[in-house]
C-alpha cells in the first residue's frame, strides 16, 4: 500500500518524481521519498509526513539529475518516519518497494550475521542489501537484483538504481502493482496510472515473476528466470487532468460529482434497448456459464462488498439464482466450499485488495468460473479471473470511495439482467424497463446533486453528533452500511448501519434523544415497513433524517430533517439514495477539518492481510 515512481529522461527528474507521488499519495502517505543520480553519485532526500514536507525537503536541497526513484508509504514494517522512509540505501544501491517480504526475520538474521548493518526497520533495506552483495564488480544491477530475489518470498513492486549505471533503472514485480510508462525519448513506471499520465498515456503492465531495465528509450522485458517478454503498450484512456481536482476542494467531492458521468460511461455501448438486452461481448462471460450455473458468490471488501449485497439482490430477483456475498478477508481463513457450478463475481475497484485476490485464487482453484468487477485495466483480480468487467469510473483519487462504489453498481445490475435473459427468467419488455431507467440515472443523480446545499444544512446541523446510527430495507440496507462507512472514515465519527428490520433486536437501546438516525426510505415496496421502525425511533425520541422520494408527505411528516431524491424505479433506487450521504460525510468531514482525501490510518488499496 505504497507508491512507487521511477523516471529514466531528460526533464530534471526531482520534480517529475514530485508530481508523480502525489498522484499516487492515496497509496499511502505517512512519509516520502526520491533517490537521484547526480555528478555520479546517488542523492536521497527523504521525509517523515506527508508529501508536503517531502516538497519542503527539496526545495532546501534542489537536485539536478535526470534519473531517479521515488515513494510514497504506509508503514507496514517500522513506524512512520524519515529513517524509515524509502528510498533505502545500501552501497552503491537505492531501492523502493511496494509490498511485504514475507521471509524478511530470517533474511535479516543471515545479514547480520554477515556483518550487514541496518540503518531501518524495514524490511525493504533488506532487499537493498542483498542486491548490493550480489551487484560486485562485472554483475550488472539487472543480474544482481535477479540474484537477490531468488532469496526473498513475498509481495513486491520494486524499482530500484545503482550508482554504477546511471542511465538506467531495474523494476520487479511479484503480487504489487507495477507499470510502465512509454514517453517520447524517457521512460517510467509507477504503482498506478495516474502518475504516468502527465507524459504519456501508452503504458504496459508488468506481470507476477518479471524484471525490467527502463532506460531513456527502452524497456527490456524479462522473465525472472531470464526469458525475454515482448509486450506492446497499451494506450489507456484516461486523460492527464481526470486526475486533478478542477477546481474542486477535494478530490472526494470531485469524484462525487462525476458520478452521472462515470454512469454514462459504464453504461455505453453496452445498452440495448431496442432488444431490452445487455450487450453480450461487453460482459467478459459466456452465455453457457450464465446457463450452467446453480450459485453466485459475490467477493470484495469494504465498499465493494456493499456493492456485492445489492448485486445479490439483483441476481436473486432477477436471474433466479441463489446469490450469496462474502467478506473477501474471511473467506480466504476458512475452508470454503466452491465448484465448477459456481459464477463467483469479486469486485474490487482498485484490483489489488489481497484479501479479494488470495479469495479469487481459492475459489479458481476449486474449479468456480471467476468473473472480475474492476475500475483498473489489467489488475491483479481482472488477470487472476478468466474475465472482466471494467466500471468506467475514471482515476478515484479519494480513499473513500464514490464514483467506484456507483459504477460498481451499474456493472452488478447490468450483469443481472444480462444472467436473467440468458436464464430466460427475464422478458425482454421487463429488461428494457430495468435498462431504461439505468439510463435515466444520471440525470436524477444531478438532480440529487444540485441540492447539495440542504445537505450541507444537515451536516452543519450534526457535524458534532459522535455517533450515528443508518438502517434502511431491503436494498437500501447496503446503502445504509455505504452511508455509516463513509461517515466513520472521513470524519472519525461512529457511524453504524443496520437493518432496519435489525433494530428491535439490539440496536434500539441506543436511541435516545442525542442519537441521529438517518433512514434510507424512499417508496419503494418496502416502506411501509420502513415507515414502522422510524416511528419506533421517534417514540424513543430519536433524531430522524430521512432519505425519502420526492413529494413524499408521509415520510416528510416523520422525520425531523428530510433530504429527498427523485422518483425512479424500485432497482434503481440505491445509485440515488447513496448520494445524500456520500455528501453528508463528505460536508460533516470537511466542517470538522479532517483530511477528505487521506484519512488518518488508511490507504486507498489495501495489499496487506
Ligand atoms: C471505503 C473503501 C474501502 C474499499 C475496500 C476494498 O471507501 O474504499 O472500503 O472499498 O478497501 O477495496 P477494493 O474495492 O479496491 O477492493
């Protein structure tokens, strides 16, 4: 969960490295640094604190080489701080690393032994020094950190310089993100795209076991074991500036108000609504599978996994299959039972989640039919999965997730209807129906938007408020969970979300007249209910703020604060209810001055277990 930048060019590398780290900051952001050739030897400016201080750094100490690495971290190994900042120096070498060696207490010990001295507690500086040990004299850097990492076992993306070849770099990957940037005349490679795209868009993705030399006009490609890999790049579509704020004061409120549009792209060319049919080739599965199958199992974390219950909803109501969700980071403990029989859908925005990758990789071994839900080309889950279906959400920069969470949706309903047609237990009028109003999303979600001022009314009204309680039915459920979840991240306050159904079972003893309640109930067939256990809380006098539909009296006359969201069908209704609340913690969060878009203790992709 950091990030990782190198740069082999001409431009003066300190400030191309800069840039690079703050596109990739949402990796992890407790310190940072850059290690750069310059006059024959290498420089390390490093700092503890967020990139800010890492700027302030260089600024006291400009350098001027034209090659170089840089890192953005989470600690995993070593708490936060400039001596365990990468780039980590041994000798002649400087490396950066992205991911957890696994054997690093015995790799340790057999250096130490050998007279190795450590100046971190990292488990990188390790790598560091055995690639010196093997870099002696006529051992290019290329051989020596194949060599070292015959010893080491566990997840890496490494890029690494020596002082002895100052016109190149050498990158591995194995488990961490990796890719390479093709420029014209200078070459780079970072943990993610974004950080590439301020000097090229045509990129190629490393896989598990290779190694690569990038110089200014090159990248030779190899296996570990010394095979060459020829692969061509790929130009991807992001643009330079989709991942900037414009004008927005944070990336999480930007990312929230590209919504309508990350819909619109995730639905393109993949709509028919004359057929009322979702476009076969756009879903990486074969109609057979769709057929063959007696159960989905939906994998993911967090976010996504909120995503996966209203998948499951869905696919039940839809495709008549039994659907069941699993938390990706118990499954992979337990000894889950798959068989070729299964669709298993793992979503994941980044593609990188460990505890979803390591559940996918069980789950393909017990023969289950893997399809992956992503928003990044070429990721660790797509290439596990035998297909894929991106979301066109766009770069989210925001750790809390938004646009991803939304796109996610529309993937998992497309997907629906897609398995009730090939099944036959969806008509094509009924279809057409479903994809009608999908479309129509975007333009209610703007509506939604627009009225972010009473939202903003609201947060003011609770920004203090230390806990807080969502429910919500049915498919508002895991809206609730998504509007908690967002709440505690961004804003450190204690949010939950219920059943609503739930709440008789425990959670009313918490209701009294401090404790907000924001219910998810717009009319769909389950307000009735809805409406019943909101009394419940208002006759403890709890405070009610209602997500209801609009020109809804009923709802409107039971709840102290309402924020409403236009009327659309039934299905539809979480791609608009979880706007209010995205905006809620957004505006809560930034009334009490926390840091939106890096929260405390997290990162955007989470490669640890
Ligand atoms: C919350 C959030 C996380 C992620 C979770 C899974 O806003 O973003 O809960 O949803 O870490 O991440 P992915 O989707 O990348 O597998």
């Amino acid at each position: 969960m950091c990030g990782i930048v190198g740069y082999v060019g001409s431009s003066r590398v300190a400030p191309v490295l800069l840039e690079g780290l703050r596109r990739l900051e949402y990796r992890g952001y407790d310190s940072a640094g850059v290690a750069v050739h310059v006059d024959g030897k290498i420089e390390i400016v490093r700092a503890a604190g967020k990139l800010d201080q890492l700027e302030h750094a260089l600024e006291a100490r400009p350098m001027n080489g034209s090659v170089g690495i840089g890192h953005t971290r989470w600690a995993t190994h070593g708490r936060p701080s400039e001596q365990n900042a990468h780039p980590l120096l041994a000798g002649d070498v400087a490396v950066v690393h992205n991911g957890i060696i696994e054997n690093h207490v015995e790799l340790k010990r057999q250096l130490t032994n050998s007279g190795v001295e450590f100046s971190s507690d990292t488990d990188t500086e390790i790598v560091a020094h055995l690639i010196n040990r093997a870099h002696t004299e006529g051992v290019s850097l290329m051989a020596a950190v194949r060599q070292a990492l015959t010893q080491v076992r566990g997840a890496y993306a490494l890029a690494i310089v020596s002082r002895r070849e100052p016109d190149c770099i050498v990158i591995a990957k194995q488990s961490s993100p990796l890719v390479i940037g093709v420029g014209d005349g200078e070459m780079l490679c970072a943990s993610d795209i974004p950080a590439l795209l301020p000097h090229t868009r045509r990129v190629i993705f490393l896989d598990d076991g290779e190694i690569a030399q990038l110089t200014a006009t090159e990248a030779r490609i190899e296996t570990l074991d010394g095979k060459p890999v020829e692969r061509a790049a790929k130009t991807v579509d992001w643009s330079p500036v989709a991942a900037e704020k414009s004008g927005f004061k944070h990336f999480m409120l930007k990312e929230i108000f590209e919504q309508p549009r990350a819909v619109e792209d995730t639905l393109r060319g993949r709509v028919s609504l004359e057929t009322g049919d979702v476009v076969d080739s756009e879903l990486g599965l074969d109609g057979e599978v769709a057929r063959q199958i007696d159960r989905v199992v939906f994998l993911a974390c967090g976010t996504s996994y909120h995503a996966a219950l209203c998948g499951r909803y869905w696919v039940e109501q839809l495709a008549k299959v039994p659907a069941h969700t699993e938390l990706a980071s118990e499954t992979r403990y337990r000894d889950p039972v798959f068989t070729s029989r299964d669709l298993v859908i793992a979503i994941s925005q980044s593609g990188e989640t460990l505890d979803t990758w390591a559940a996918v990789k069980t789950a393909k071994e017990h023969g289950a039919h893997v399809l992956a839900v992503c928003n990044v080309l070429d990721s660790a889950i797509p290439r596990m999965s035998h297909g894929a279906l991106y979301t066109h959400a766009g770069p989210e920069i925001g750790v809390a997730s938004t646009k991803c969470f939304t796109t996610q949706l529309v993937a998992l309903l497309l997907l629906a209807i897609w398995l009730g047609r090939r099944r036959d237990t969806l008509n094509s009028h009924r279809a057409a129906t479903l994809l009608q109003a999908l479309v129509e999303i975007p333009h209610a979600m703007r509506i939604t938007l627009e009225r972010k001022d009473a939202v903003h009314a609201a947060a003011r009204r609770w920004m203090h408020a230390e806990h807080m309680l969502f429910l919500g039915r049915g498919l508002g459920y895991p809206i609730a969970l998504e509007g908690a979840l967002k709440l505690k991240e961004i804003s450190y306050a204690h949010a939950e979300g219920y059943a609503a159904g739930e709440m008789k079972h425990g959670p009313i003893a918490l209701i009294d007249e401090n404790m907000p309640v924001v219910v998810v109930m717009p009319r769909d067939a389950h307000f009735e209910k809805t409406l019943s256990n909101v009394q419940e809380v208002r006759a403890r006098e709890g405070q009610v703020i209602g997500i209801i539909s609009d020109g809804d009296q009923e709802a409107a006359a039971v709840a102290q604060m309402t924020l409403s969201v236009p009327n659309v069908a039934d299905a539809v209704l979480p791609l608009v209810t979880i706007v209010p609340l995205q905006l809620l913690a957004y505006y809560i969060a930034d009334l009490k001055g926390t840091d939106v878009d890096q929260p405390r203790n997290l990162a955007k992709t989470v490669t640890v277990e």
